[in-house]
C-alpha cells in the first residue's frame, strides 16, 4: 500500500487550505484505488509534521490555499 501525507495547514481555520484538502481528498477517492492509497493529513505547525519527512510516506502533498479571512 502507497502512504500519503497531506501536509497543510488545517485545523487553523484557513479556509482555502481546508477546501483544498476536501477537494484532495474526493479527488483522491474518485481517482484513486483506496486499497492501494492511504491518506494522511497534517499540519506543518505540528512538531511531529517535520519529522515526518523521512521513508515513512512514499508520497508527500504540499497543500495550499488562499487567505480568505484577515
């Protein structure tokens, strides 16, 4: 099985982020064999986020968004 991770930031209410990582996400199931792609999410916030960047996952998702509130 081929491990995602979704780096971006969610959960700080960053609107185009989080509707980025939706639309991912559905894309991903509609495209994607979900026996053989497992998704992972997380914050580049988190500590645990940047040791992540190693052979854990064999494919990394540089979200983004736009700012839609100040």
């Amino acid at each position: 099985m081929k491990k995602i991770l979704y780096v971006g930031f969610l959960g700080h209410n960053n609107l185009g982020d989080e509707l980025l990582f939706d639309l991912f996400e559905e894309m991903s199931g509609k495209y994607l064999d979900t026996n053989k792609f497992q998704i992972s999410a997380t914050s580049p916030y988190s500590f645990s986020a940047l040791k992540k960047f190693d052979n854990t996952y064999d494919i990394y998702i540089l979200g983004g968004g736009s700012l839609l509130t100040p």
